[in-house]
C-alpha cells in the first residue's frame, strides 16, 4: 500500500519575536470615543441597531463573527466594549483572529511584514506565539474545554508573560462571561507551522468551539441577531453549518437579523444572482444575508470600512440607550 510522505516539523526553525517589527501595536489601538466615533449612515445600519438593542432588551443571543482584519485595523477595543456592554453575547473568530490577538497580549504589537519574510522563511516563524498558543491549546484538550477558553486559561494563568492582556479580545470577553470561540482550518495558520503544534489538540479543542457556537446559535431563537464582520469565507461556512444544526434539533429562527460588513459593492444584495457573476460566488452574500432568512426576519449589508462602521455601531447602540 501507498503511503505518502509528510515533512518533518521538528526541523523547523524559529525565531524570537522580541524586537519584531509589528504594523499594529497596543499603542495605536483605537479607543471609543461616542462624542467622535461618528463616520459612518446608512438605512441598514439604523435598522441593526434597532433590532441589536431589541435582542439585548428581549435578553436574546447576539452572536458575532469578525475576521482577523478587525483586529489589525485596531479595533479590540470596540469588541471589547461591545461584549461587555451587553451588545454581543458571543464572539468568534477563524485562527489568525486568535493569533493577532495573542500577539498583541504578550508582546504589545502584531502583524509582521509577510512581503519580506516570506522570502527567506521567516513568516510566522515566531517561537512565543507557536510555542505558547500550542501549549494552552494542548492543555485545553487534555482539560476538554474550547480553544478560545484555552487561550484565555492560559494568559490568566501566565499574567507574567502578557503585560498587554487587557488589550485582548478573547481575555476581556473571558473575564466578562461571554464565550469566544475559533473555527480554525489546519495549515491556514502560523501556529501549524511550529515543531509544536499538536493538530490532534488544535481539532479537538476548535471542534469543541464549533459545538459551543452552535449552542449560542439556538439562543438567537426567535428574534436575536447574528452578524459576520469582514469574514468572506469561514464566517459564511460555519455560521450556515450551525444554523442548519440548530434548526434541525428543533430551534426555528424564523425571525432572526443577520447582517454582513464588508467593502465589497453588492447593489441590490436581496436579489437573486445567476452563477455567471462574480457576486454568486460571494459567500456571505448567500449564508450571511439571504438564506438564512427565506422563511423570515432580516437580512442586512453594511458596505463600509471597518474603521468607520465598527465605531458607529457602538455609537449608536450607546446613544439609542442614553435616549430609552
């Protein structure tokens, strides 16, 4: 029998991150700033704050998808606020949305220079962020608990080795009671790449997350809210996967909101597309807005930057409590 050939991991060469050059640091996070935090309108955009703050007053489940683009466009603090102010009651995220938030808790910066280093090998060939994240994770799976929860075990273990941790998403969410969860895709991240990592540990612990995701997914039923944060692929896939499992088991969500944030233009996004466009091929277009509310509720896309709609949805949200 044919048996093919795997490479070697454990000649892997690594390199401290200490001294890295980092396009995104602690210091140049972005804070909320309601009296500011004013760039972005839209009709979409009115209607998500009304039914996100409906969903908070009905004590109904809101849960969030973000791709790892939020965090490097330094927006934690936003999510931050969001999860703690009540407005989103679970967050996720793929594994590089893991990693830059790590990064930015035990070294202050994240998001290295790929065109350089992936010239001579160096790319994501950091010794703390590979040792470190597959040691929690490891841990986690001996544990039986998520990935996201064992991250967050980890750095309030380890407070010694995260001087930045309350810069961190997955940390503050933590310590604040609302579940964060990583869907993440073998070979897709820098941690894969380590003498370390234990892919047995990585399935278990992000199909644990999978599970837990699909759990918060019922506690949207029948009017709460869902939104996917610049995830193109991930986010759609596995949001739609867990909506299929929670309505099977006998959970309806005939009236949730979902609402999909991107750049990309999509005119008339309730309308059909035929597969001869390149629009058909646009997964949140079809998992985020319009399947998953054929039988009911509300499909929404909020077309803007990240930096201008992220910090106008807290806004919003907080100035629609002021006025209550």
């Amino acid at each position: 029998m044919f048996t093919p050939q795997t490479i070697d991991f454990t000649k892997t060469k690594t390199y401290s991150a200490a001294g890295r050059h980092n396009l995104v640091t602690a210091e140049n996070l972005r804070v909320p700033d309601i009296e500011k935090d004013d760039l972005f309108h839209s009709a979409e955009m009115d209607i998500l704050i009304e039914k996100l703050a409906a969903a908070k007053k009905a004590g109904l489940g809101v849960t969030c998808f973000y791709g790892a683009h939020v965090i490097k466009c330094g927006l934690s603090e936003y999510l931050i606020e969001l999860a703690q102010g009540g407005y989103i009651t679970h967050l996720a995220s793929n594994g590089a949305g893991s990693i830059h938030d790590f990064e930015l808790a035990f070294l202050g910066g994240t998001s290295e220079h790929v065109p350089t280093a992936i010239e001579d090998g160096s790319f994501g060939m950091w010794e703390e962020t590979g040792a470190w994240m597959n040691e929690a994770i490891i841990e986690g799976a001996k544990k039986g608990i998520g990935y996201g929860q064992s991250l967050a075990e980890y750095v309030d273990a380890h407070p010694e080795r995260f001087p930045y941790r309350e810069n961190c998403v997955f940390y503050r969410a933590y310590k604040a009671g609302v579940p964060v969860t990583y869907h993440v895709t073998m070979g897709t991240d820098i941690i894969h790449q380590h003498p370390k990592a234990d892919f047995a540990a990585l399935g278990q612990t992000s199909g644990r997350d999978f599970g837990i995701f699909c759990k918060s997914l019922t506690e949207l039923d029948p009017a709460g809210v869902h939104m996917n944060i610049g995830s193109a692929v991930t986010g759609a896939e596995v949001f739609l996967k867990a909506l299929s499992i929670a309505r099977n088991q006998g959970f309806g969500l005939r009236q949730i909101t979902t609402a999909n944030f991107d750049i990309i233009p999509l005119g008339d996004y309730k309308s059909e597309v035929s597969k001869d466009e390149y629009e058909y091929y646009y997964r949140p277009r079809k998992n985020i807005i319009n399947r998953p509310v054929s039988l009911g509720g509300t499909g929404l896309y909020i077309c803007g930057n990240h930096m201008q709609t992220i910090p106008s949805l807290l806004r919003g949200l907080k100035l629609s409590e002021e006025q209550r």
